[in-house]
RNA sequence: GCGCUCGUAGCUCAGCGGAUAGAGCAACAGACUUCUAAUCUGUCGGUCGCAGGUUCAAAUCCUGCCGGGCGCACCA
C-alpha cells in the first residue's frame, strides 16, 4: 500500500463515517499522509482528525476513534493508534508496504512521473544572460536550477518550454563593439565598456575573421565589432550550456522584435487597452495602475524605443505564442523589475497573478574559486565545470532553493566522501549496480517475490523513502522547488546504505540462494530505479561504477 | 528614504501550521578475512535574530523592530 493508496483508503472510511451519519463535515480535497519522524508513530500518519475536529464539532480524539475503527478493518493495515491531541498513527503489514517494489520495478523510468500538472503548458525563462559576455556562477545556479525545474515539471505532465532571451539590441550592445574595436585599435575602452580579458579575445577573433576592419570607417568597424563579437559570444555561451547539460527550446532575440515592427505595434496594441500616454514628448507607460513606483518610457523623446517598450512586444509576444503563464527566473540584483513587470502584464489585459510567476534567486558564492582574469574577476560556468565536474556543479547547484543565499566551499565540492552529497548518491548508486552484479554471479534472479520477507526495520525505511517519490516529483514541481528532489535522493541513498549493512542480497558462502534473496535483489532494483529516475530530473549521470 | 529578500547547531544548510526542530561537516569514540568503508554505528552540539499577535498547535502565517544582501534611469 502506497502513501497514495492509504490516503484515498482513509478517504473512503471518511466518506463511509459521513454516510453512516457518524460524522457532519465535508470531506477535504486532499488528505496528507506523512512519514513520521518517529518511529514509533508508524508507518504513516495523518492529521485529517485534527482538521476535521472543528467542522465536525466534535473533539479530535472522537473523529480519530470513528476512523480508526474504520481503518484498521482494511486489508493490508496491521495497526491503527490514536496519539497526541489526535494523530493518526498507521503501521502497514510488511507484505503490503513492500507489494511498492514490484510497483516500481515494474513503471521503470517512469516511477515518479505524475499528473500533479497534467494539462498545463509553460514557457521557462532562465539565464538569459546578455550576450556581452561570458556566463558566471550566477547565470550556472539559474541554468542548473532551471533546467532541474523544467525536468521536474515535465515529469510532473507539465508542457515546457524553455526559453533564452536574448538582449540583443540596444545601447549595450553598442558599447560592446565599441569595446571590441577599442581593443582592436588599441584606444581607450568607452564608458561604459566592457574591460574583461575576453574582449580582447574576441578582438583577436573579430580581425582574424575579418582583417580588413582596420580600414573601414568608424561607424561601420563598430558595427561589424558587435556583430561578430556578438555571434561568437553567444554561440559559446550556447555551447557552454550545452556543455553542461542545458538545452533551451527557443532563442528569442530581443532584435527580432524591433525588426519584425513588433515593438510598434505592442505600443499601439497597450494604447489600445488605455494605459499609454504622451508626456513631455515621449511615450509613456501608465504602470503606476498596477503598483509601480513610477511611470515607464516607452518611446524616448528622440524617437527611439526604450528596451522597456522590447519587453512589453516580448510579453505579447509570449501570448500570441499561446503561453497561458510563463515563469521567470531572475537573480536577486533584479528583484526591482519585478512590479514593472507585472505592470506590463496588466496594461495588456492579463491578470498577473495567473499568467507570470517570478521566482527570485539569491546569488552565490564560492570560496576557494580562482576568479577569471579573462572575465574581470567573476567566476565563469566553463571554470567551474572544468574545476569541479559537471554533475557536482549541477547536483550542488540544484539541491538549495533558489531563494536561500548560497556560499558554495570549492575545496569541499572536490571531495570524494560524505560531505559532497553528489557523491553519496552516486555512490549509492554505483554500489547498487555492483550489488547486482555480484547476485548474478551467485545465481540471485529477481525470480520469486515475496513482500512479507522485506521486514527487516532498515527495509521498512527504504521502502517507505522510495514510495515517497513521486509525491516529492509532484510537490517540486508545484512549489517550483526542484531542490526537494536532491533532498529526497539522499535520504534514499541513507535508507539504502543502512539496508546494504544490515541485509544481503547474495548468500555468505556456500550459504544457499533463498527467496528472500532473491526478494531483496528486487528491492535493490527498486532503489537503483529511484536513484537513477531522480538524478535524470537534476540532470546528472547516474554511474554504474565509482 | 522607499521596495524586495535573507536571518535555524561552531561551519554549510534542510524543515508545503503539527508530535521531543533535523542532515552533513567539524570534535570525540567505534565497525571492513563476508555483495564497493566514496559506507555504517554512537557521543557532543539550539533563546529557530528580537518582541508582540492569530490558534487546539508557530521555525513556519500577520505586525513592528534589529542585522546582512540587493534594487530604486527618457541604461540594458
């Protein structure tokens, strides 16, 4: 019996009492069953009599009698205890909590998929990092993060897309070839500019590429600067990410908008909706209607469009593209274009308390950690991946929420022992798949399963952490929590490190081959599923051998 | 000044209103002729920043204060 499984049982009793005319209450949408910290509390436990006391109008206590007697008449259940002011205690016969690992053996990799968010489709910005430059450790938390929460909300029935924005267009960009050819003709760098050694890297490219851009005029050596430095940034930064893991479905350029006449028409679509005005010359936007602080220029004085004016065609954009809700990921030095935002939102007609989710992540930290001197003293993703590997950059990056402050220890993420967590599921995984090995050459089969043999109290835990799972899948992805996977994974891996000292699968000796081996040789495929299915959402390898 | 955000063990951090607040590290003491010791077992360690409020129940929700980070352009 799966925690699913026992909640819609106590559902049915719930319903049963109320028929019977023993209880007057509605019955809730979702009744939360719990692992108990406690042993002794039981398998399971629910506090449905607690809430349920008031509604009732009777005491806790006499609404956890009714169900109790109820429950503990269900085939499968050994136990039902009354503890505290009306906890629900529950201990499963062992053969029916461990019926869980045919269950899971059987769905494979699908084991933790869900319908949490069936039917409901997405579009994801992360990173969008401007193209000016190379990706740091604050663009490789949200890329880690992001990517773990796409995964996640996939697995969860969610239709995903994930999307780069790209700024493309405007003043930066223009102070980014101007940087590039200032390094070129060896003048000063712009105000402004960008200083970082990379510059002068993609300088060198620039004129290799095109040696001729000495004698053009000004003007035009600029421009030809930006956009060759520009398609050589941005295509390594997509390697990069590809490097680490992270695909994006879609590239959108903030230029495309301009060009395409897309940033005009947004203008005249928000005038439409009442919210434009004309002020001083330019054109604004009334975002003060929906909370901001202040107005925004749309369309500065001199004609020109404001990179604001980009992001309101961008929205419209996201909506003509059928995007219900699209979820930004945005770092804490961003936080302040959060109301101008949802400001936007609302001047287009939509409700922004439905159609966009912004998630704003604390930056990170990490001590130890040679800066990039090509960079200008930040930390670059390459760097890091190089330096730490790729799974303990993901896997050390996923497993914090993105709103806790972060100081990653370089020297701890290169060690190989417990207080690396990468490594402790991994190995938890390696070893499981050595595990199985081993049994094979002593002749364990997954032949015969019998459930009642998984009673040991070390497999009372496991069991109970794999049948977990998929509610975890399903409540990271609802919270936009991926970081609750990782956790998950490595009580998994605790509870099967304290079953491997305890129980073996292959016989000591000449001992003979009994079915409780070959019992547990199924739980251990079991567990390997989950560890493998839940390293897959992180987007990190699960080896076979360490 | 206004706004956002964070504050939990010596350190790094978990903890969708529930029972005695947890994990890893650090410190100390143990376990490998037996399926991977990158593991396991035990001990030590707390005013959940402070003060009020909401309730059967608050680290968790609300208010105020203190402290750290960040943001407040006709820049992007």
């Amino acid at each position: 019996m799966t925690p699913d499984e026992l909640s819609a049982a106590i559902r049915a009793c719930l319903e049963a009492a109320v028929a019977a005319g023993d209880l007057t209450v509605s019955v809730p949408a979702e009744i939360r069953v719990e692992r108990p910290k406690q042993r002794e509390h039981g398998d399971w436990a629910t506090n449905i009599a607690l809430q349920l006391a008031k509604p009732a109008g009777k005491p806790p206590r006499a609404v956890a009698e009714l169900l109790a007697a109820r429950l503990v008449e269900l085939p499968g259940i050994k136990s039902v205890d009354i503890a505290g002011p009306g906890f629900l205690n529950i201990v499963l016969d062992a053969a029916s909590a461990a019926e869980l690992v045919r269950t899971i053996v059987e769905a494979g990799p699908a084991f933790g998929r869900n319908q949490q968010l069936a039917g409901t489709t997405l579009n994801l910005e992360f990173v969008s990092a401007n193209p000016t430059g190379p990706l740091h450790i604050g663009h490789t938390r949200w890329a880690a993060l992001g990517d773990a929460l796409a995964r996640v909300l996939i697995a969860s029935g969610a239709q995903v897309t994930r999307e780069f924005y790209v700024n493309d267009a405007g003043a930066q960009m223009d102070r980014f070839g101007g940087s590039i050819l200032a390094r070129i003709k060896g003048t000063e760098i712009p105000e402004g500019g960008y200083h970082g050694e990379y510059v002068a890297e993609l300088a060198a490219k620039v004129r290799e590429q095109r040696p001729d851009i000495d004698d053009l005029p000004l003007e035009e050596a600029q421009i030809l600067a930006r956009e060759l430095g520009y398609a050589i940034q941005l295509a390594e930064n997509r390697q990069t990410l590809d490097d680490f893991g992270v695909e994006f479905d879609v590239w959108f350029s903030e230029r495309t908008l301009h060009e395409s006449g897309s940033v005009d028409a947004a203008v005249d679509r928000l005038r439409e909706q009442g919210h434009v005005e004309d002020r001083d010359g330019a054109v604004w936007l009334r975002t003060t209607d929906f909370g901001d602080d202040k107005d925004r220029v749309l369309v500065k004085a001199d004609g020109e469009k404001t990179y604001f004016a980009a992001d309101a065609a961008y929205w419209l954009s996201v909506r003509d593209r059928g995007f219900p809700k699209k979820i930004y990921m945005l770092g804490a030095d961003h936080h302040g274009y959060v109301q101008r935002l949802k400001a936007i939102v609302a001047c287009a007609g939509d409700d922004p308390a439905e159609s966009v989710e912004v998630l704003i992540g604390q930056l990170v930290s990490v001590g130890g950690a040679r800066l990039s001197k090509r960079a200008g003293n930040i930390i670059e993703l390459k760097d890091l991946v190089e330096w730490l590997g790729r799974d303990a950059v993901r896997y050390s990056l996923a497993r914090y929420p993105a709103d806790s402050p972060l100081a990653l220890d370089g020297e701890v993420l290169q060690k190989k022992t417990n207080d690396n967590p990468v490594f402790y599921v991994q190995y938890a995984h390696a070893r499981l798949c050595s595990l199985a090995n081993q049994a094979r050459e002593h002749g364990v089969e997954r032949t015969a399963f019998e459930p009642a043999l998984l009673d040991h109290v070390t497999e009372n835990e496991l069991i109970a952490a794999l049948a977990q799972f998929p509610a975890i899948v399903a409540q990271a992805a609802e919270l936009r929590e991926p970081h609750r996977v990782a956790r998950h994974l490595e009580v998994v891996a605790g509870a099967f490190h304290k079953w491997y000292d305890n129980c073996r699968v292959t016989p000591r000796g000449e001992d003979p081959v009994e079915d409780l081996h070959r019992t547990r040789l199924w739980l251990a495929e079991a567990s390997r599923l989950v560890l493998a299915n839940g390293l897959e959402l992180l987007g990190v390898s699960a080896p076979e051998r360490m």
